[in-house]
C-alpha cells in the first residue's frame, strides 16, 4: 500500500480521498485509545501506593516536565510529516531519505537534551514539587523519565515517519504491545503482586524506560526496512538546509499544540479567582475533571488529524490539489462521527463518571455535570478544528493554524471568561463561565472551516499551503 505504483504515484491516492484517510486514521485511532487506556490505567496504579497520593502527585509534575520533550517531538514530528509525505507524493526517494534523516537527527538532539533534564531532576523537583515524599518520588521518577527519554522522543518520531507513508498497522502494533507489557508489569512490580518487590513509582519509571525504549528501537527498524538511512555519494547524513526546514516547520507545529494548554491554564486561573468560597472551589475542581474527561475526544481527533496530514501532504506532492482538500474534510467527517458518540456518553454520563473521580466532592460532581451540558454539543467544532489544523500541518502550513488558536484559545477566550466567568447566585451557577466553553468550542471549529473552504490548495515550493 505505500510503495509507488508504476505510475510513481503512491497507491493510497489511487482510490477516494475518504478510503485514504480510513487506512491511515483507523489504526492511528485505535493506538490512541490503547494510549489513553494506559494513561488511565496507570494513575490508578500510581494512586494504589499507599503512600497518601504522593507518588501520584510525584508522578503527575514529573510527567509537566517530561512532556515538554513530547511535545516538541510530536510537533517536530508534524514537520517531518510533512516534507516526507509531500516527497512521497511526487515521487522524490532522495528527499524522502533526506527528510526522514533529519527527523532521526532531531531524535537525537532532543534524547540528549532530555539526559540534561535527567541529571538535573534534583533542582528541578525542588522548584516544581510539594516538599515531603512527593518530591521524594516524583524526583526520582523524573530522573528515571528523562534519562531515558529517548523512547518516548523516538516513539513519536519513528510512528510520524511511518505515518508520513501512510504506514500505521506497524505503530499501531508496537503501541499496543507496548502498552500492554507497560501495565501489566507496573502492576506486578509498582504494587508488588505475586510476592514481586514491591518497587513504587522508581519500578514504573524503568518498566517505561525499557518498553518505551525498545518500542522506539523497533520503529526506527521498520523505518530502515522501507527507507535506505545511508546517505547517497556527496552528501552528508546531516543536510543543513532540510535540517533546518524540519526545525522551523516543526517549532511552529509545537507552539501551536501548547497554546491550547496555555488556554486551559489561563481558563483555570480566572476560575480560581472567581468561583472561589470558603468551603473550597468545586468549579475549579469540576473544570480540571471536564479537561481530563475530554481527552478521549481530543485524542481520537488528533488521530483522525493524523490520519488526514499525510493523505493531504501526498496529494500535494502529487500535484493533485482537488484530492488533498476532499481528504482533509474527509478527516473532518471521521472525526465528527466519533466526536457524537462522546458527545452522547458526556450528555449522559457525565455525572457519573465525574463521581468516580471525585466521590467526596458532590458539589463538584454538580458542577461538571452542568459544565458538560455547554461543553459537550461544542464537540463536532472542537474537533473540527484540530483535523483542519493537522491538515493544514501535513501541508507544511504550521502559521495559519498557530494564527487562529492564538486569536481564539487565548485572545478569545481569555477576554470572554474575563467578562462572564462569573458565579451566580451562592456561587453554585457556571452558566456564564459554561457559555464561555460553548462559544470558545464553536469557534474552534467555525474559523478553520472557513479558511479551508476559501484555501487554494498548492504548495508551489514545498514549503507552506497557502490559503
């Protein structure tokens, strides 16, 4: 399927735009439900200790600090996506080399970078952790994380590269095989069953240092399987001007997924202010739930985003523009399809799934369950937006999509929960800082429809869509 056919066309952009984008976003999607699964799965364990929350709380700083480093490997992996599957498209094996290089350069620079991190997890935890034994832990957790970063930095880029090819069954495989193995083993060994030491969170931290790192490994194998590494006679396996085309594009992409966490925290802190009484914040506790209960949402859109970029970055290198614009509102169609089965189970059981976080807060069950009622029907336009932005990513356009999350999650939203994030009546009514979440969500989706409705699709260098 990712091989060029005779025509040198690859055959993925042989059928519709809406078949490309189910082989490409089907396995993507299902990888991120294993992803999240984990992600569940292991703050209970974590939480099972005993230790009073403290290896939790460890834990979770430990992760704020090691997911800058995912975070740049995922929007430097958006750029290599990018280069590569346009290359692809239009049939240039050399470039594809070239790039996919480049992307195993940038692997490397941030593995080291994260060593750094590494060996200074002492100071670090004494600025970003509570004193006690959650520093204890959550220090000796980052250490672990960062020293061996490298799996994490190499998982996503090593699945980007494949992705770029429309290669996604082997990243699907190696995620879930990898996620399994990670539970299964951090719960014989964090919480010492079937007599196994019982190991804490420093167990968990190299359980995940060694899969992470032998699943990063295997990809990069079923890259040099599809794609020679060796550079050919004259030219450097470092070449400077794809280097730096990867770093710039690939910045942009990362500064573009953290806006979206610098809106959440912005969001926080006015609800904070606001909604704060003397017997506590339920608000504040309700709208850190809400962010927590849409990840599946949120990642499953990525996914179909995912699925999109590459199908859209090969039909523009092939030259066919037509293809690349059906296949982003393909994605767009996938992801809104998924998004109101969410959109039912939050209507429904957003209550109850708030209680099984938060048993001894009611009054913070009431108030999530009142916020999802605004948050949940703004789902099909949140979505929206993040499959358009991973379009417009996979054609090398990072600026536009950094353009409009800034003006809407930032600017937007800020100044909207500034003048009507405010409690009602005893403090109990979120429906002015509900309102905010609706409008905000709508917008997501309203603007980037518009500007893919009006973009011409082209990339006359290889550089950006321009719209």
């Amino acid at each position: 399927m990712t091989d060029l056919d005779a025509a040198g066309t690859p055959p993925l952009l042989r059928g519709s735009p809406f078949r490309a984008v189910a082989l490409v976003g089907y396995p993507l999607a299902l990888a991120a439900i294993f992803q999240f699964g984990f992600n569940l799965t292991e703050v209970w364990v974590f939480g099972q200790v005993g230790d009073g929350g403290a290896s939790l709380a460890g834990a979770a700083a430990s992760d704020i600090v090691t997911g800058i480093f995912a975070l740049l490997a995922n929007g430097l992996g958006n750029a290599a996506v990018a280069e590569i599957a346009f290359a692809h498209g239009g049939g240039d094996a050399l470039a594809v080399r070239r790039h996919t290089r480049q992307a195993l350069v940038i692997g490397v620079a941030l593995s080291l970078l994260s060593v750094v991190v590494g060996l200074l997890a002492g100071p670090i935890g004494d600025v970003v952790m509570a004193d006690g034994e959650t520093r204890v832990q959550g220090t000796a957790f980052l250490r672990i994380m960062a020293l061996g970063g490298f799996g994490t930095i190499f998982v996503a880029i090593g699945i980007a590269v494949l992705r770029a090819r429309g290669q996604t069954g082997g990243p699907l495989a190696v995620v879930a095989v990898m996620s399994l193995l990670t539970i299964g083993l951090e719960a014989v060994f964090v919480l010492g069953l079937f007599g196994a030491p019982k190991g804490g969170v420093v167990a968990a931290g190299v359980i995940t240092v060694i899969l992470r790192g032998l699943g990063g490994g295997v990809l990069v194998w079923l890259i040099a399987r599809r794609i020679p590494l060796r550079p050919p006679p004259g030219e450097r396996f470092v070449h400077a001007a794809a280097l730096r085309k990867q770093l710039r594009l690939g910045l942009a992409s990362a500064m573009q997924q953290s806006v979206r966490l610098v809106g959440f925290l912005v969001l926080l802190a006015i609800v904070a202010d606001r909604y704060a009484t003397a017997t506590g914040n339920p608000t504040y506790t309700a709208v850190n739930v809400w962010i927590k209960l849409d990840l599946p949402t949120l990642i499953l859109a990525f996914a179909w985003g995912g699925g999109t970029a590459p199908v859209v970055g090969m039909a523009l290198g092939a030259g066919r523009r037509r293809f690349a614009g059906r296949a982003a509102w393909s994605g767009v169609l996938y992801a809104v399809l998924t998004s109101l089965v969410t959109m039912t189970t939050m209507l429904v059981f957003a209550g109850a799934l708030a209680a099984a976080f938060i048993p001894d807060d009611p009054a913070a069950v009431v108030a999530t369950d009142a916020i999802y009622a605004y948050a949940a029907p703004a789902y099909a336009f949140v979505v929206t937006g993040i499959v358009i932005a991973m379009a417009f990513n996979g054609a090398g356009n990072m600026r536009a999509p950094l353009v409009w999350d800034v003006a809407i999650l930032l600017v937007f939203q800020g100044a909207l929960a500034f003048a009507f994030a405010r409690p009602g009546a005893g403090g109990a009514d979120v429906a002015g800082l509900g309102a905010v979440i609706f409008a905000t969500g709508a917008l997501q989706g309203v603007v980037p429809a518009l500007v893919l409705r009006l973009a011409r699709w082209h990339r006359a260098t290889s550089d950006h869509l321009t719209g």
